[in-house]
C-alpha cells in the first residue's frame, strides 16, 4: 500500500508537467460525445457473449437519451465506429464519466481482421490493471486499432445504477480535462481536511461529544464523495476491489447514522421532543443496519436501501428544523441552512441513481457540491452555537459569582452574629470558662469574663494551660507533666483519644492563694469536635 502511494506522488511531476499550460494549449480535437453516436442492446439475462449477439438492425436501438436506465441487472452491449475526424491522428481516450461501474470490457477489432482485443476496466477490476491509473474509468485505442469503418464493441454491466456517459478524447484533451478536474478534486479534498482538523482540534479544546461526532460524520461524508468520483479507489484503497463494490452503501450508512446522532446530540431541544428523538434514533440505527449489511446481502439492494436512506434523511431533518424554527430557536436557523444544500443534492442524486434525471455535470457533481456546502455550513453553525454555549456559560458564572459574593456576606453576617452571642454568653456566665488550642496546647483568646475575676493577677490569653492552672493548685510537678501530655495527645486527634484519656484529667483543684483560705474548683474538661470527629479544641469550665 505504501509503495503504492509513492508510486503515485512519484509520478506526480510528470502529470502535472504534462498538465502544464504549455501542453494544454497543444492542439486537439475537442470532446466527441459518443453516447450521442451509438446503438445499444439490452440482454437481461447478462450471459449473451460477442459471438451470441443480435445482428439484426432491428434489434440494436438508436441513443437518444443520457444512457441512464436506472437500477437493474441487466448488462447492456453498443456498438459505434471511430468519427473519422479522430482517426490516426493520436492515441484516443474513451472516458467514462461515471466512475463506479462494474464491469466495462470494449473489444477492438484487431488490424489483422482476425477477432478483438478485449480491454477490461471497472469496480471490479484492480488500478494496477488499467491502462489509463487515474480515479476516471478510461480505455486507451492506440493507433494501431483505430480502424476507419470497423465496429466497436461494448459490454457494461453493474449492480448500482445504470449510467453508461461516455466521451472519445484524444489523448492531449484528456490531460485537459483530468487537469481541470483535478483542481476540483484537491479543492474539495483539501477543504475537507482542514475542516476536519479544525472540527478535532475545536474538540480536543472544549471536550463537547457533538464535535467528535461531527468529525466522525465529515470524514465517512468524505470517503463517500471519494468513491463516487472513483478518488478512494485511486489513493486510499486501490488493492482492495472487493471493498471498494461495497464502499459507497458502507460510508453512505455511515454517514446517515452519525448525521442523525448529531442532531440529536448537538441540539438539545431535540431531547425535549421525544417522538423527533426517537424518529432520528431509528434513522441512526437503519443507518447502521445497511452499513453492516452491506458485507451480507447483495450489492444492488444495499445500495438501493442506502440512496432510500438518504433521501428520507434530506426530506426528515428540514422538517425537524423548520418545526425548531418556528419555536424561535437559533441553532435551527444555521442547521436548516446547512442541510438545504444537502437536502437538493441528495435528491438530485438520489433521482439520477433511480433514472429520473440524466446524467450531466449538475447532477454527476451534486454529491460533492451538495457534501461541501453542508460540512462549511454546519461548521459555522457549531462555532455560532459553542460562541453561545460560551456566552451563556459566563453570564452563569457571573451570576454564580454574584451569589457566591452574597452567600459569603450572609455567613460573615452570620458569623458576627454568633461571634457576638457567644461574647454576651461569655461575659456573663459566672463560671471561668475557656478553650485550650494548638501545638504546643495555647489558651485562646475568647473567654468568659468571669475568669478574669477570678483570677485578676494572672494574664490569660496565649498562655500554656497547664502553667495556668499549676499556678495556684497543690498538685505535684509529675502530675501536671502527665495532663500536659495528655492535652498535646488528645487535640488534633480522633475523639476517641479524649474518651481513654478523660479519667486522666483533674476533676477538682484546691486553689490556695497566699493570705486567701483554700478553695475548691470544680473542673470540667469536653472536647470540641470537627467534622472529622477530631478534637480541634477543649473546653475547659471552672466553678
């Protein structure tokens, strides 16, 4: 595969040397419209050989039409001879424009008038084979059988639709045309892929499903495109026939289904309607099916059920918007603009597969027209709705900022207000009553006012408790060395710490001031819990 595509990019230079402005402006002859000048036979069983044709005049029907008979089995065998205007000049090209038949086989009379020569091309053939490598079905009459007065033979036959369009060129107005072409097929190619690098970067950035969705669809709109015009086949998968017959219903599904999931997914009214939710579900889910029946059931009936699909998907989804329209509903507005153009081109190329339009460079160009007005239109449509996504996610979060503004001034308000409730109990509750916190254990600077009226000597505030309370209690030095312990092990540990531990602390304490009789302190000692159930602080009450 590799060396293939090098092989391809190799080659390159001398294509576009040949496409070069110089060799366009060689002299040719211009375009002869064959299927203007032929005869054609239908055999409906597809077994008739060269030698089992009908000679009979009567039997072989005169072109007046565009070559298009729509979905059928048959094969289909014509007859013509070389105009004499093109004869002997250069080597000739027949072209056919429609790049995903079958099965094309044209019989040369040979110089010698001894049998034809069979050339072979189509879907069912590899590139390697073909004399003219290009993404065109294109046969190549040398010079030695361009026999004046000799008939040509053709054998086509295919399982999709039927259009045989077809063009005798010389091979200077071959170049033209390919070059011409060409630029068309790397426009379209090109501005693809930037919009699916754009589209992956966009969600690799915000991280929103709708855009790895709509990345997904792009890419299977592409490769479907690129098999119609015969491009997937040229560069992506040119040894692989067999996928290639399968190609177009496989990415056609595909590409129905991932449509239909991001509607859903991107606009989110939908989800609020669940008769539309559901109808584009199961367009998703048939979309699926005829991607996965395409590896079991014949070609021409999957083809059909994909080309039926698409249709009922480019008349569904305007409803769907138009309906969100008059809800007044903006991403609708740039939807229903993005699918109109796929809407038209789907049903013009849907009414050419079916016969009821001929074939000509309208509707031959209509999928890849209709693809790429669609993919730029919905690009813009989800930059417009992730400009609004962003514009009402800051003015959510400005009005979060406002409330979370005004739920900190309520606690704060609150806080005062509790703050002040406690400093009124706290100056007048006659008891002596503070808190001991930190490492190493600090009394705090909230306490009841009785406190300081009970100890007016002492400063308390910041001071060790332990050397607080020593200061006036007959307890020995290793019995306060033991509480100070336990203090240091119960804060900042589970409350389960205070409870083993609360036996350890003094329940009473003989006060004995110098000059003052004895008395004695009722002490209470109780934990104050965090949510953890870690003791953050410990209250401590005298009376």
């Amino acid at each position: 595969m590799i060396w293939h595509v090098l092989k391809k990019l190799a080659f390159l230079p001398f294509v576009w040397l040949l496409a070069s402005p110089a060799f366009l402006r060689a002299e040719s002859a211009p375009p002869f419209m064959l299927m203007d000048h032929l005869e054609y036979w239908e055999d409906k069983g597809g077994k008739v050989t060269l030698d089992e044709l009908p000679h009979d005049t009567n039997n072989w029907k005169v072109n007046t039409g565009s070559l298009n008979f729509g979905f059928t089995r048959s094969a289909f065998w014509f007859r013509f001879e070389l105009p004499p205007h093109l004869v002997n000049r250069e080597t000739l090209i027949l072209l056919f424009g429609y790049s995903i038949i079958d099965d094309v086989r044209l019989f040369m009379p040979n110089p010698d008038r001894a049998g034809y020569t069979v050339l072979k091309i189509g879907r069912n053939y590899p590139i390697a084979g073909r004399t003219v490598q290009t993404q065109d079905l294109a046969l190549e009459i040398p010079l030695s059988h361009q026999l004046p007065g000799r008939t040509f033979y053709l054998r086509m036959q295919t399982q999709g639709s039927a259009q045989f369009p077809m063009r005798l060129m010389t091979f200077h107005e071959y170049f033209r045309y390919a070059y011409s072409s060409s630029l068309v097929y790397r426009l379209f190619m090109g501005s693809m892929l930037i919009m699916i690098l754009y589209n992956l970067i966009f969600f690799l950035v915000t991280r929103l499903i709708s855009y790895l969705i709509y990345v997904v669809f792009i890419t299977c709109s592409t490769l479907f495109v690129m098999s119609t015009y015969g491009l997937a086949f040229l560069y992506i998968w040119p040894l692989a026939p067999e996928f290639n017959k399968i190609s177009i219903p496989f990415f056609l599904g595909l590409s129905n289904m991932t449509l239909s999931i991001f509607n859903v997914v991107s606009l989110r009214r939908i989800l609020r309607k669940k008769l539309t939710r559901n109808v584009l579900y199961f367009n998703a889910t048939f979309g699926l099916l005829v991607t996965l029946s395409c590896f079991t059931i014949p070609y021409a009936l999957s083809v059909r059920l994909a080309t039926a699909q698409t249709m009922f998907t480019a008349i569904l989804l305007p409803v769907i918007y138009v309906n969100l329209c008059r809800e007044k509903y903006r991403p609708a507005y740039f939807y229903l603009l993005s699918i109109g153009s796929l809407a038209l081109g789907a049903v013009v190329f849907g009414m050419k597969a079916f016969g009821f339009l001929p074939h000509n460079i309208w509707t031959e160009g209509s999928a890849m027209i209709a693809s790429a007005s669609q993919i730029t239109l919905l690009t813009f449509a989800l930059a417009d709705q992730y400009r609004a996504i962003q514009k009402q996610n800051e003015s959510m979060q400005k009005e979060m900022i406002e409330m979370q503004r005004e739920n900190i001034r309520l606690l704060d308000q609150k806080v005062a207000d509790k703050t002040r409730d406690v400093r009124v109990i706290l100056s007048s509750i006659q008891q002596g009553i503070f808190t001991i916190s930190g490492q190493p254990p600090r009394i705090d600077d909230e306490f009841s006012g009785h406190l300081e009226s009970m100890f007016p000597e002492q400063t308390i505030a910041g001071r060790d408790p332990v050397e607080f309370l020593s200061a006036f209690s007959q307890l020995s030095g290793d019995e306060w060395d033991q509480i100070r312990s336990v203090i240091v092990v119960c804060l900042e540990s589970h409350r389960f710490n205070f409870e083993i531990n609360d036996a350890l602390f003094p329940k009473q304490i003989i006060r004995q001031v110098q000059g003052q009789a004895k008395r004695i302190l009722q002490v209470e000692w109780s934990p104050v819990l965090w949510s953890d159930e870690s003791v953050g602080k410990i209250l401590v009450a005298l009376r």
